[in-house]
C-alpha cells in the first residue's frame, strides 16, 4: 500500500477541482490523461474527499447529460466511474437496446469479461468527444468485478445498454475511447443522428454509409 505522501498529489488536484461550486469541466480528446491506464484506486483520496468527488461526478453527468462518466474524463487518474441511466426512451428502443433503468452506482477498480458470443451493435457516444456518435461492436453481456465506494465486492452480469455502459467506463480507465472500437466510416454528428439515425438500425446505417458489420 503506498504511503500518504504518495497520495497527496492526486488529493490535491482533486481538492483543486472541488473548490467551486458546479459541474466539473470535462476534458476533451486529445488530452493525455485519456489516453493513460488509470491508477488504481488504494485509497489516495481520505473518506470526506472521495465523497465529495463521487458526488461532483454525479453532478457533471446530470448536467453534460450523460448516463457514465469516469475519472478521467474530469482529468483524475483514479480507476474510479459513476453511472446512472433513467432511461427515458420508447418502448421501441427499449426492446431494441435492452435499455432499462440503471440506479446510480459507483464503480471502483472495475474489469470486466464477456460472457458468451452474443455480440451488440449500435451507435455510441461520449462526453469527452461532443457533438459525434459511430457504431460500435461490443459483447451483449459482460461480467463486471470490482468495489463500490465503501470497497464492497461487486460481481455482477450486465446485459444489454447496462452492459455497453460499464463497457464504456471501463475502457476510459484503461486509456481507450469508444472510437478506438468504433467502426470510423459510421461516425455521424449529433446533427445527422437526430436526422437520420436515431431510429435507424445499425444496418441500414451501414449500407447508407458503407461499411461492413460483424457476422
């Protein structure tokens, strides 16, 4: 376990962040500390102080909107993410995406496996790259392992959007952003995904925009 001293870098920059009220800023692409595998969380931040920035994280993805936000995306090189999804689609894209609510939950030092073949495509977004979307490919069913913010055990089976959620976070404290699993030809604005995708299937995406999905 590493000492105070060595904790106290990480707490300061955290103590930094927290000393205005409001959502925290969210770094964009390109900078470093996205691309950088997390350090795991080993209690850098005392009690009070990890409360609070698990709440500030909770705040910045209520407010970006999001429904995950990891870490990094704030500039903290913690393995630390959030997630919360109240779901507020129709009941079309419900059977479509298997997206249900998720209650907000903290993820520490969290990993996760596939369980089984079964793969999902859609397209995917991130507060860290605004204003774009692209299709990706991802296991429609993970086994997540790891703490919750009291270092409780977590050992649970996501299916669904649930499970491209903690996928998603996940791989921020890996370094990695959805695009690097993205199929590129598919990346659409914000603007055509209102227009033109939203209601679309990946399939017709890729035929629109030609490229090949996974068989």
């Amino acid at each position: 376990m590493a000492s105070p001293s060595d904790h106290a870098p990480l707490a300061e920059l955290v103590e930094q962040l927290l000393a205005t009220d409001g959502p925290l800023p969210i770094v964009a692409a390109g900078e470093p500390v996205l691309r950088r595998e997390s350090e795991r969380y080993d209690g850098q931040l005392p009690p009070a102080l990890l409360s609070r920035f698990i709440e500030a994280l909770r705040l910045t993805m209520h407010t970006a909107p999001g429904v995950g936000l990891a870490a990094p995306q704030v500039g903290v090189p913690l393995r630390i993410a959030v997630l919360e999804d109240p779901a507020p689609v129709t009941e079309e894209v419900r059977r479509a995406r298997g997206r249900v609510p998720q209650p907000f939950r903290v993820l520490v030092n969290p990993s996760y496996k596939p369980v089984g073949p079964a793969r999902a495509t859609f397209f995917e977004g991130c507060l860290s790259v605004p204003g774009w979307q692209a299709v990706v490919t991802r296991p429609a069913e993970v086994r997540l392992t790891g703490e919750d913010e009291q270092g409780r055990a977590i050992d649970e089976v996501f299916t669904g959007w649930p499970a491209r959620i903690v996928q998603h976070e996940t791989d921020h404290l890996n370094g990695m952003l959805y695009l690097d699993r993205a199929e590129l030809r598919s990346l659409s604005s914000n603007q055509a995904m209102a227009e033109r995708w939203t209601q679309a299937t990946p399939q017709e995406a890729a035929a629109a925009l030609g490229f090949d999905l996974p068989r």
